[in-house]
C-alpha cells in the first residue's frame, strides 16, 4: 500500500465533499488528489529524482498538507520544518539531510540548497506540470519523510520513517486513538501540522472527515471557530489546553468536542482536571516521540482516574522498563522506558552509532524514565538527561512543576538545576500566569507539598516561557538564559 493509493481511493469514496478547509477557501477530496497529483509531477519535471531530499517550510494550511502528500506521491523524502523556528535551525536540516530543494511561502533567505521553491516559482510550476496520475511507488521500508528530534542533549538528529511506520501509525489512531472518526466529523487542526497535528490528517482522509486548519492557534479564535464549525475532535499541545481554559468567552460557548486528543509533553493534573470539569470525559493521551511518532502508549478517556499514567500500549506496540544493564524490571521500579513496533524509526539519518545506542538488544530506548504498575499502566517520570542531583537525590523536575501548576493562577511552570557548590544543582523554578502572582506564597505552597530536597531553593515569575515550535516549554533554553542573566549581573534573588 502506497499513501498516494490512499488519497486516490479517498477521492473515488468521498468525491466533493470537503477534505480541507481553511478560513474561505474549500478543497474537496477530488481537488487534493488532483493538486497532490499535479505538485508531485511538478517537482519531477522540474529535474528532482526519487529518493531526493526535499524541504517544507509552509505554515499550517491546505498548501501545506498539499506539499506533503505530493511529495509522497512523487517518491521524494520530504524533510518537515516548523516556520516557528529559526532561520539557522532551517539551514541546519536541510543540510544535515542533503536536501536538494526547499518549498517555502517567501520571507526566507537562500537556506543553503540548490533549488529554492518560492511561491511565485511554485504557481508557475503548478500551472505547467504534466497532467495525470502521480504515482512513483517505494518499498514499504525505504525512507518517507525525515523528522527531527528536540536537540534536548545537543544539535537534532533526523529520524528516517518509512511507509510501513506511517501505515502503522496511521492504524494504530484508527484502532485506538480515534476509532469512531467519520464522514460527518471535523477534525480542527490548531498545533503545527509540521509537528503532532499532521498526524491526524490521514486518519481524517481515509474516513471521509473534513480537516479544519488554523494557520496559527490563538485561543480566541480557537474558542469561535470550534464553536461556529461545530469541531468534534482536535489534538492539543497540554499548554495550548491551558490557554484554552483561561480564554474568557469558553464560558459562553457551545462546543462539540466528542475527542481531544494530547500529547508532546506532560500536562498538569490539575489542568486536566479543570478541563474534565469543562469539557468532559472527552480527553485521550498519546504518548511518543520522534523515533516512534506518536505511538507507544495511550491512556483512554475513561482510565484518567490514574493521575499520571500515559496509558496502556497502543495494540500493536510492546513497551517495556528496563535498568541500566538493559534488564527488565517488574511492576512497580523505576527505569527507562524502551519499546519496539512497526512505527518506529528505521535508523537516525547518516548516525549509525547513535542508531545502535537508541536500538540496543533490538529496543527502542526512549530515555524517559518512568514505571508500570501491575495492571500494564506506564508512568513516565522524567527524561533521564533532565533529571536533577540536589543534595545526592534524583529530582525529576515534572514532579515538582505539577505541584507548580497546581498553584491557582500558574499557567507554565519549568524547573531546572542551576549549579551551586553545596547543593551540585540548586533547583530553580520559573512560572508564569495570571496576574497577581505572588513568589514567596508559590513556593510556600510547594514547600508544604515537596519533600526538603525537592523544594525550588528559588523562584521567578516570568510574563511567559519559551516554548519551541511544537509548543513545549525548553527547560534547556530557560536554564541558559538564567545562567547567563547571573554571570552578568550577579546571583539573582528568589522570587525576582
């Protein structure tokens, strides 16, 4: 099965119902087959070759997901860029993965590759490709599209994922994750398509469901358009949901959500709770990441009860806990959680010593650390190169931001280790909220509900934090920022 078969076979079944739709503008499943099909023969015509290497740097929309479903047809790789992110950021993918060209919608700069795909370039392109099908097929286990890792332990490394990986992903939402999506459903895709969301998009398209595209998430507009579209599912980043539950007029207005769906970082229980209260027993989590997209585990809406858990595995997914040695641990200890399955990678691009450090025995190594308890829940606890050695004890810096966030008026909250010569690291938290926040009552609360050792020695309010294209707070980001605001000045006090 190719995923260009899957796009022809949605526009033989659903025809001129609508596919996509973005602000006014409505592509029906017969109109994306045809442009992916006439983008797909463009780009060969234009000297690309399959196998090539090809860049998208468009914002969410139907320009987008047309980029990407062309380039599958058309047997080219493509490399996924968040516009949210720098130009340097750009230039190093692109390079990193040989790309021989870039498709981009203008205000970028030469970003390093042989040919560079505007917007003016791309219509005239459009308008002179050959007409029919564009169907260059690949083996199931040859490279589809590269992704990039959060860089959380040094520069991104690409991750190369085949069609096999995207079929499995793709039954792996439908079996588990969002099994009664249909034709009469809308789908809202508010988080980056180049990220999470655009995941969702083939399991849309296969059902018949129409794909509502934000081109960039704002609450408000978010609020009216899932109201006024009559939106039944969406996936959230934990701080979008957030944002969502501070949003004024979600009080006044009628939504529909049957589905949301969460994922790429941990959310706050106190969140979940205030959007359970608001929303319902609508909320499934999915947990992976760049090297198994998506997929390990998945905590249905009605196992939430189990504060913390990321869920069971997804069916055909096995995950397990292992120790240092790579043994495996029983319920209830604590190690590193590793998995393997049809969607994951097949090898991080062009670092083969680094794909048999992250495929030992066979297993993908996650480098979360986390647990199982007796009923088959995971609980994942930290990532290893994030936790913290205050005093000679672990601290897993998630723990102490949800007692954080539980604070009322905490919107974000991020914990890192500062070095300090009696502590190795002195754990430091930053938060920013709602108004009035005050510092010294937040870490009065969190002294009461953390052990001595895992209490914030400080504490900061910040208008906000920084977040990466995906919408993740970068604790690495905000502990350089410090470190280099002290060496400047001088130790900063607590609570400033």
């Amino acid at each position: 099965m190719q995923i260009g078969s899957l796009i022809r076979r949605a526009a033989v079944q659903f025809k001129d119902a609508p596919c996509l739709t973005e602000s006014r503008r409505v592509v029906s499943f017969r109109e994306f087959d045809a442009l992916t099909d006439r983008l797909g023969n463009a780009l060969l015509a234009a000297g690309l070759e399959p196998g090539d290497r090809v860049g998208v740097l468009l914002p969410n929309g139907i320009d987008c997901l047309v980029a990407y479903y062309a380039l599958a047809k058309a047997g080219l790789i493509r490399v996924s860029l968040n516009t949210r992110e720098t130009e340097e950021n750009h230039r190093y993918k692109l390079n990193d993965s040989g790309s021989r060209a870039v498709i981009h919608g203008g205000g970028w700069g030469e970003l390093g590759v042989e040919s560079v795909i505007d917007p003016i370039r791309l219509e005239r392109m459009m308008a002179d490709a050959p007409p029919g099908p564009c169907a260059v097929d690949r083996a199931l286990d040859a490279p589809l599209r590269l992704g990039y890792t959060g860089g959380t332990t040094g520069r991104s490394k690409a991750v190369t994922l085949t069609t096999r990986g995207e079929l499995s992903e793709l039954s792996a939402f439908l079996t588990d994750l969002v099994p009664d999506l249909g034709r009469s459903d809308t789908f809202l895709h508010a988080a980056p398509i180049a990220h999470a969301s655009g995941a969702f998009f083939l399991p849309a398209l296969v059902r018949g469901a129409r794909s509502l595209v934000m081109e960039k998430f704002d609450p408000a507009r978010f609020v009216e358009l899932a109201s006024r579209e009559r939106a039944h599912l969406t996936f959230l980043v934990p701080t979008m949901l957030a944002m969502i539950l501070e949003e004024p007029s979600l009080a006044s207005s009628e939504l529909h959500f049957r589905r949301i769906a969460y994922g790429a970082s941990p959310i706050s229980p106190s969140v979940l709770q205030r959007a359970e209260a608001h929303f319902g027993r609508v909320f499934a989590q999915t947990y992976g990441q760049a090297e198994s997209p998506m997929v390990i585990t998945c905590l249905q809406p009605e196992d939430h009860d189990r504060v913390g858990s990321c869920g069971r595995p997804f069916t055909c997914v096995e995950v397990a806990v292992v120790d240092d040695a790579d043994r495996f641990l029983p319920a209830g200890e604590t190690g590193e959680i590793v998995c393997r399955g049809p969607q994951t990678m097949a090898y991080y691009w062009n670092r083969p010593e680094a794909t048999a450090e992250a495929f030992r025995n066979g297993w993908l190594h996650t480098g979360d650390v986390g647990r199982m308890d007796e009923d088959g829940f995971f609980y994942i606890l930290d990532r290893k190169n994030d936790m913290l050695i205050s005093g000679g004890y672990n601290v897993y810096p998630r723990e102490v931001e949800e007692v954080l966030l539980s604070v009322e008026g905490v919107i974000e909250a991020a914990v890192v280790g500062l070095p300090d010569e009696k502590w190795g690291d002195r754990v430091h938290a930053v938060i920013a909220g709602r108004d009035g926040l005050d510092a010294a009552s937040v870490l009065a609360y969190a002294a009461g509900k953390l052990a001595g050792y895992k209490r914030p020695k400080s504490i900061e309010i910040w208008p906000d934090l920084p977040k990466s294209g995906a919408n993740k707070i970068m604790r690495r980001t905000i502990r350089d920022q410090i470190i280099a605001r002290d060496r400047a000045a001088g130790p900063a006090e607590a609570g400033t």
